[in-house]
C-alpha cells in the first residue's frame, strides 16, 4: 500500500506537468523549452525565479521564517538521445530523444515540492529549488555553481527514482552511492602494412588487443574487493580493411569507483599499462585520463535528516537502504564537494510489470513515486531547515 501524502489537488497538477515534459524532452544543454513550461508552472504559483543559471537552469526561491544558510533541493531536467518504445500515451513526441532516466519526474517533483511548502507555513529558512540542465553530460552542476546557485547553501538534498524498490517507499543510505566517472583514450602507433607479411609491420591491434586483455587483472588483482571499482572499454577502433595490418588503434573507456584513494590508483594502473604494452611491442603510446565527475557520498548529519523526513512521510517501516552498490554516475557529487547532503532514491517499480533499466527506451515508472517524492523533499527542508535555523552545522 502507498501511503497518502499529499493533497489530490498537487499530486493531479504535478501528474499533469510530468506528462507533459515527458512528450517534449530535450537533450543536455538544449533544455530551453523544458525550462520555459516549468518557468509558466513557477510562476503559476507565484514563485519567484531567476532564468538562466548555468545554461538552461532555474534557481527558484521560496521565503523562510529566518534569514539563516539556505537549504537547497535539486532536480535534473534533461532528457536522453533514445528513441521510446514504453507506448505510454504520454510517449515522447520528440524523434530520438526521451526521458529514459525519470528526470521528467524529478522536476514534476520539485515543482510540487515548492507548492506543498507555500501551501503550509513558511519553512524554517529560505528553501532554494535548483532545476538543473545537462545532467547526462555530466556538466550541468558545475554551470550552477559558476552561476551561484549554491551562495549561501547550508545543505542540500536530492533524490532519484528507482525501479528496484516498491511505490511508496524512499530509499536513505549512508555513505556511497554513486560511482566517480572518469574516461580514458589509449592511441597505439605501431607500423601499418601488408596482411601477406606481418613481419614487416608493427600490428596495432596485436597491441591493443593486449591492453584490453591487461587491464582486466587491475580490479580482479589490484583493487581490494571490498571497494567496488569498474574498469571497462567500450570502444577500439582500428585498421581500414582485412587484407591491412593496422598502423593505428585507438582505444575508449570508462574508469569507475567510489574512494578517492582507488580512483587515483585506477587511473595510474591504467596508464602504467598502457605503456607496458606499448614497451613491450616496441610500440608508442599516447593516453588520456579525463577526470569526470566525483562520487556521490552521503554524510552522516544530512544522511540523518533525510531519514528522519523519510520516516515521516511513509513510516519508518518503509524507509530501505540501497540492496545494491551502485556504479551509476551523478553529478549531485559536485555539490557535494561544496556543501553537505543527502541523495536518495524514490521507489518506483510498477507491479506487475517487468521492469526496464534507466537509459532504456522501455524505461518508465510508477507515478505514484510522484507524491513520496514532493512530501520528502518539502519534509527535509523543513527538518533541515530546523537545524539550520538554530545554528547547527551540518557537515560530517
């Protein structure tokens, strides 16, 4: 049973306005259309916004009580380059793009987040709603930053949609829970030449083969088991015909971790071995390591907060930790690096029906999860604005 948790009169507005971003998605960075409906949703409600913060963002502002540090929520807004296969009748309208991640949702959510808490009275302090762009890309958060969304942030909190646990709960864990993304180019430069006669070239893909192979062992062997780490290439491209020997290789991957001390290490391993190789085959080298966006860590205080608010919108009963580690990405670690929060995650599986991951073009989930998610997010900057407003810090 999903508990009742907000007013029908919300829950229908923010079903209503879900629906409708979900036919219309945009991508990363083109969220111009996507900002504009939830701008007319804001000031509907007589919302005061400011447009334009970090592209195609919103930094939006509901008054407190006292003028203490500001709690912060945070929502995504962009959509995925999929073509949807859900046959919702709410399906996206938009040729190859979809909201395959429930960031269609997230922002629905925020949105009545900032109803419910006009709706009572004003909450402790000043409550700041963030409508982020460019998620996906990995990008978005530092924009809004750059563009101070985060001056004067005490705390902020964040959530996700999840398939993998029931409508109606809310989903509170301590420390990790979403991986660092970094990414690597290895290039190989050997000697291209005939297929007939090998021996008098330098085989690229000989080379790279070996690298692939290689780097297997860093996480099997080198990484301690009880720290989750992800090693893995996606892309290798060499050569132009069956009959070459390719001169050339070019190799593209994705590193993933959730400590800092292993992240360093997988990024050096990788690099260790690639020259290996290239030594090895008297081969030359070139590599690329792209620090991406850090891991979402969760902090014991606003951890603790947010557990606090789950429990009184679904009951203690129905707040879950994550039964899983997760090496997804999410750039809500960049804020974290800044200030301290809490990022959770909304049941939303659908009985009865198989559930399709996010980032597939069968991805949907039950909106149901809608309701638990706005009354967590007003609940927690109400609990957390409590504290702020009596003094506490909320770090560590």
């Amino acid at each position: 049973m999903v508990p009742d948790v907000l007013p029908s009169a919300i829950l229908e507005r923010i079903v209503s306005l879900r629906r409708e971003l979900h036919r219309h998605p945009e991508l990363s960075g083109e969220e111009a259309w996507t900002a504009q409906r939830i701008g007319r949703e804001l000031d509907d409600l007589s919302i005061e916004h400011r447009i334009g913060v970090g592209g195609h963002g919103m930094v939006a502002t509901i008054p407190g009580i006292e003028e203490a540090p500001t709690v912060a929520l945070r929502a995504d807004i962009d959509g995925l380059p999929i073509t949807e296969r859900t046959g919702l009748p709410f399906a996206s309208e938009i040729d190859g793009v979809m909201h395959a991640c429930g960031h269609d949702g997230h922002a629905s959510m925020l949105v009545g987040a900032g109803a419910l808490l006009l709706a009572g009275e004003p909450p402790p302090v000043p409550v700041r709603l963030l409508f982020q762009p460019a998620e996906e890309r990995g990008s978005g958060a530092r924009a809004m930053i750059a563009d101070g969304a985060l001056e004067g942030v005490g705390a902020i909190f964040a959530g996700h949609v999840d398939r993998h646990h029931d409508a109606g709960t809310l989903v509170v864990t301590d420390g990790p829970v979403n991986a660092a993304a970094d990414r690597f180019v290895v290039r190989f430069s050997g000697r291209g030449g005939h297929g007939a006669r090998p021996h008098e070239a330098l085989d690229a893909v000989v080379v790279g083969s070996l690298f692939v192979t290689s780097i297997q062992t860093i996480v099997s062997r080198e990484v301690d088991p009880a720290h989750p780490s992800v090693v893995s290439i996606g892309k290798f491209h060499a050569g132009s015909a069956g009959n070459v020997i390719a001169g050339a290789a070019v190799l593209e991957g994705t590193i993933r971790s959730q400590e800092v001390a292993v992240r360093d290490h997988l990024c050096e391993a990788v690099e260790r071995i690639a020259n290996a190789v290239a030594q090895l085959h008297d081969a030359s080298v070139d590599v690329h390591i792209s620090r991406g966006i850090p891991p979402v860590v969760n902090q014991p205080k606003p951890t603790a907060l947010a557990r606090e608010a789950a429990a009184g919108v679904v009951g203690a009963d129905r707040v879950e930790v994550l039964r899983t580690v997760n090496m997804g990405a999410e750039d809500f670690g960049v804020y974290l690096e800044s200030v301290p929060g809490c990022y959770i995650r909304y049941g939303g599986r659908i009985s009865g029906r198989e559930g399709f991951p996010a980032h597939s073009a069968r991805f949907d989930f039950d909106e149901r999860a809608l309701g638990t998610g706005i009354a967590w997010l007003a609940a927690v900057a109400r609990v957390a604005g409590k504290h702020l407003a009596g003094g506490a810090v909320l770090d560590g």
